[in-house]
C-alpha cells in the first residue's frame, strides 16, 4: 500500500471521526435545548397549576368532585366551609357518610341521571340540619377521561339562601296582595248590592215625608230631614266611589294604546257643566299615544280637572294639561291656579278618605285622588303634585310609551 493511500485513507477517516463529533455535538446542544424548553414548561405549568387551584380554592364557590362511587375526589375550601367540614373529613367518602343530614334522595337520583346520559343538570336544593336551613343552586355536570368514558361528577354549588328567602317572601306578599284583592271585590259586589238599596230607601223615604207631610212638622223637624237625605246621598257617592276605587284591580291585562288627547278631551266634555259654571279655561295641549285603559285614563283626567275647577280661588279658573317624553314614558301635567296644596299635604291627599278642606266649602268623599294614585300605579307609572299654598298646583303623572 503506498503513502498516498495510507494518507487519503487516514484523511477520510480524521473527516468521519470530526463530522461524527460534530453531529454528536449538534445532538447534545439540541437535547440540552430541549431539556431547557421542557424545564421552562413544566414551570410554567405548575405555576398555572398552581394559580388555578390557588383560584378554585378561594372562589365563593363550593366546588366538588366524586367518583363513580360516589366519593369524594376533590372538594375547595368553600364546600368545605359550606358543610362545615374539611376535606380531610370528606375525602375518600360519601356525602352519605360525612354530611347525612344534608344528603337527600332527589341529589341521589340526579346524580345517577347526570352519570347516565352523561348531561349536566341543575336545580335548587334546600338543605336543612335542625333549625338552619340553606338554598343551594347546584350545577352537576358529568367528568370524561381521554377515551371520552364518564368517571365521575364534578358539581358547582352556589349559596342562594338570602335569594331564595326574598323570593319566598314576595311569593307570600302576591298570595297576601292577591287574596287582599280578592276581599276588596266582595266588598266591592257586597257594596252594589247590600249598601246602595238601603241608602236608597233611607233617602227616599225622607223626601216621601218632607213632600207629604211637611204642612204637618215644624222647620226644625223639616231641617232634620234635610240633614238625613243630605247624609244618605253623601253615603250613596261615597260608596260609588268606594266601588270604582275597588275596581280598578292591579293587573294589567287590558293594556292597549290609547289617544290620551281624544281621551281628555272626553273627559273635558263630561266637566262641561261645571267648567261653564265657574267660568273656568281649560286648554289640552298636544298628547301622546301611550298604554293604558282608555275607560281609566277618562276617569285619571276626570277626577285631576275636576279638582282643578272645584278648589278654585277668587281668580278665574285656569286649567291646563300637557304632557313631555321623560326617557321611557310619558310625564303629564295638569296645572291650575287654584288654592293650591301646603307642603305637608304633598304626599297626605294621595291617602283614600283624606280631605283637606271641610265638606261644606267643597263637597266630595276623599277618594279621588287615591283612585288616581291606583289607576296611574297600575301601569307602573307614578303621580306627585307640585304647590305652592294659594299659588296654585301641577299634577303630574307618567303612563308607559308604546
């Protein structure tokens, strides 16, 4: 074999043992990469690992996890501190076992549901031990492996105690307003019937005697008569009143649109007499389409223009009713210049049988206003008034926009 080739042959080989070094040079420095990258992952893992049970562990949440059995996997602190327990308490068993005065026969079968097809389910459960009681929204939703087999359920549990309790209580006050609403229309068919006949005959039989006997009685005894018919007509508008008061029940089943200015318009026309015996002005601006009961709204301005031409001052009775868009609503506004309201009586004339002036300046039975506050509460409106005492007064009123 000569040099050359002794020579070539160690040079091809030196070329293998460096290109051999180099690829295994090249490898390390891949693996050490991958070592580091590998390293930074499982950090960052833990550390969201750990956020997320730092997280689950502090959320106001009761957070719970079993078996197939039945047994507990995994419970937060907040379950725990729900049930009063620990986990070291709850791992490993039942609810069964652990808490058996909070366990129930409904959580039982929802639990074999969720496990059966595999769906979650939700409900409000109400856990008792002795004289505690507690609400619970519980959300159970089925846990899957890789190969997507049920392994068990993980439930969401949510203290809605003091929201199930408000809730309870408004149930209790509709059954309470509903039954009180039930009263007031017996007494309201009571009233038509039992009330207004003897009334009636009291007041009839009055005017019999003083139109057939009065040649025979004195003018003291015709002035007694007077004052009984008197009395038994002011009995008679006052359950009248009283009976539209009780009708004007609090659902709001009819509720249609409505031209409030055809409306007022109409009521104006009811007040003709008494508008053309005082000499009033009323003036109807432009008004608005709104919801409402247009048999109702009649009664609402009825009662609001009346009271503005009947408690009048020495001026000349001026009345007008105009209305403005307020976000959602309509606001309605019937001004006058009448004697106006004192402060303290602001809210006090809205009460049913409240009058401020005596009956033998001004007649009425104390109601109207109430069964405007009724009517206008109805469609979720409000109505306040506005007065300065011997300045005058502004009504005003807001009824929803279609």
């Amino acid at each position: 074999m000569s040099d050359e080739l002794v020579q070539r042959g160690a040079s091809l080989i030196t070329m293998g043992l460096m290109a051999w070094v180099g690829w295994q040079l090249v490898e390390s420095a891949e693996a050490a990469q991958q070592l580091r990258i590998d390293s930074c992952l499982r950090q960052v893992a833990e550390e969201a690992a750990t956020f997320f049970r730092s997280m689950v562990d502090h959320v106001p949440i009761g957070i719970s996890r079993t078996d197939l059995r039945g047994q507990y996997v995994y419970v937060n602190d907040e379950y725990c501190k729900m049930f009063g327990t620990s986990a070291d308490d709850l791992l490993g068993k039942t609810s069964d076992d652990v808490v058996p005065q909070f366990a129930s026969d409904k959580s039982s079968i929802i639990s074999r549901r969720v496990l059966e097809h595999a769906r979650p389910e939700e409900r409000i459960e109400r856990l008792t031990q002795g004289d505690r009681e507690q609400f619970m929204k519980v959300i159970r939703m089925p846990v899957k492996d890789a190969h997507d087999e049920v392994i068990g359920i993980q439930a969401l549990w949510l203290d809605v105690t003091e929201l199930q309790q408000a809730q309870n209580r408004l149930e209790r006050y509709a059954q309470n307003l509903e039954r009180s609403n039930v009263d007031l229309q017996q007494f309201a068919y009571v009233a038509s019937h039992d009330l207004q006949e003897p009334l009636r005959a009291v007041s009839s039989y009055c005017q019999l005697m003083e139109k057939n006997y009065s040649n025979q009685l004195d003018e003291r005894a015709i002035r007694w008569l007077q004052f009984v018919v008197n009395g038994a007509q002011r009995m008679q508008r006052l359950v009248r009143d009283l009976l539209t008061y009780a009708r004007v029940d609090n659902k709001a089943e009819s509720w249609i649109t409505v031209d409030s200015y055809s409306v007022c318009r109409l009521a104006v026309e009811n007040l003709s007499q008494a508008i053309k015996e005082v000499g009033a002005e009323v003036t109807v601006g432009k008004l608005p389409i709104v919801w409402a009961d247009a048999t109702q709204l009649e009664a609402l301005f009825q009662n609001l223009i009346g009271n503005a031409v009947k408690f009048r001052g020495e001026r000349r009775p001026r009345v007008s009713i105009t209305a403005q868009r307020v976000d959602k609503n309509w606001q309605f506004a019937v001004r006058d210049n009448g004697i106006g309201i004192k402060p303290e009586f602001h809210e006090r004339v809205f009460e049913i049988f409240k009058r401020l002036e005596s009956q033998d300046r001004y007649t009425g039975t104390g109601i109207g206003l109430a069964i405007c506050k009724r009517i206008v509460e109805r469609y979720d409106g409000r109505i306040w008034v506005e007065s300065q005492f011997g300045q005058g007064s502004t009504f005003y009123f807001t009824l929803p926009s279609p």
